[in-house]
C-alpha cells in the first residue's frame, strides 16, 4: 500500500512539474505582436476632421522619430490648405507640407521613444463626403529610441481605435 501512495504522490508531482512548465512555455505558443503603425479613420464632427496616428508593440525602446516622404500621404474630399499637424505625447512636428491632394511630415520625440500611444494629431475642414487620408507604406520611414531605423513593421489603416 505504501508503494502504491508513494507512486500516486511522485506521478501528482510529475503531473504538477508538467503544467507549471507549460505554463512557463506561454511564449512559444504565443504569437510576438508585430510593431504596428495605425492611421486611424478620420473622425467628422460638421465640416471638421481629425486623425490620429498610433503606434503599438515598437522595438528598441520605441518610437522615436517618423518621417513620411513627399507624397507619403494622399487624401480626398479634405481641404489641405486648412490641415493641422500636432506631435502629441513628447513628438514635435519639425515639418509638414500639404499640396493638393498630396502630404508629408516629420515629426521626433528627442527625449524618449513610444513604443504604444497616439504621436499625431491631424485636423483639417472637410470638402465633401467620405473623406479619406491615406499613407503609402513605402514613403514612410520610422526609428528608434535607439538611433536606427525599425524595418519590420505592419500598416494598419483600417482602424476605428487608437493606441492609448
């Protein structure tokens, strides 16, 4: 009888050791979120609008910086001679164009890097309806807290949220 209780207490522990190194092994079945540019959809109150752009899951100690070339960015029904950009949490705009139907921006944070949260704030007058803002992945360049470029990351422009 004693053999038996001993066996049942070693296979509960084995048992035990088991689930608790599974559980351990959590990141291997788990799949690692890719850093994430949103632009989320433009919000309309009246003849205003606004979009913000997120980020969410940067590496290398986040965002630090974003530059999106001429051309980068492509609207319609919005009136670009009324748009507004604001860095928000620690991101300062240095530059931004806006000609007919077409846009560029640059904007740092150059005390810290985000690697979740909304960086820019766009406002402008609406032209007609549906408006839509538009960036073209491969005019836009971001990099790190850590002073190199993030080459690996996703666009997410279909968004009704933002990055808190």
């Amino acid at each position: 009888m004693a053999a038996r209780t001993r066996l049942i207490v070693v296979a509960m522990l084995a048992l035990g050791l088991i689930l608790g190194l599974t559980a351990c092994m959590g990141g291997w079945f788990t799949h690692e979120q890719n850093a994430t540019l949103i632009v989320g959809q433009p919000a309309i109150s009246g003849n205003r609008g606004e979009v913000l752009i997120s980020v969410t899951n940067m590496p290398n100690q986040g965002l630090a910086s974003i530059a999106i070339d001429d051309q980068g960015i492509t609207t319609t029904n919005i009136d670009l001679t009324s748009v507004q950009v604001e860095g928000l949490n620690g991101f300062t705009l240095l530059a931004s164009e806006f000609v007919g139907t077409h846009g560029r921006l640059t904007a740092i944070n150059s005390t810290s890097g985000s690697v979740g949260g909304t960086i820019i704030k766009i406002t402008f007058e609406v032209t007609g309806a549906n408006p839509t803002f538009t960036l073209d992945k491969t005019k836009v360049s971001i990099g790190s807290a850590l002073n190199t470029l993030i080459t690996t990351w996703d666009l997410n422009t279909n968004a009704n949220y933002y990055a808190k």
